[in-house]
C-alpha cells in the first residue's frame, strides 16, 4: 500500500503470545486441507483503480468460510 496506507482491518488482541508460541511450536504443522477463500475487486465506474500501472488502492470484499 503507498499513498496514505489506509486499511479496513479488524485486530483482535492477543493475551498470551508467548504460550500461543510455545504451543504452536509443539503442536503445529502444515495444514494440507483445503481452505475457501474468494476476493471480489470492484472497478468503480467513475475510478478505475487499475488505470494506474502501480496501483495503491482498491475496492475488495474478501469471504471465507470463517
């Protein structure tokens, strides 16, 4: 992202990183399954995001199964 380095994001706040770490460390491994995710980009017709040869914004509405 250039220009302003706006993002829509929702954080949620991690408590224990370290236990989740430690953890993770022990328990965790590479999932093979298969994982829905879809990315719609929007073009507006009054700006067209794509016109620019780097673009820095877009309009996107990302679904996943979660």
């Amino acid at each position: 992202m250039a220009h302003d380095n706006r993002e829509i994001e929702i954080k949620l706040p991690l408590h224990n990183p370290e236990e989740v770490r430690a953890f993770l460390d022990v328990n965790a491994e590479c999932s093979a399954k298969d994982v829905f995710q879809k990315d719609t980009y929007y073009i507006l017709p009054h700006r067209d995001f794509l016109k620019k040869d780097y673009p820095y914004e877009w309009l996107r509405l990302r679904e996943t199964a979660k």
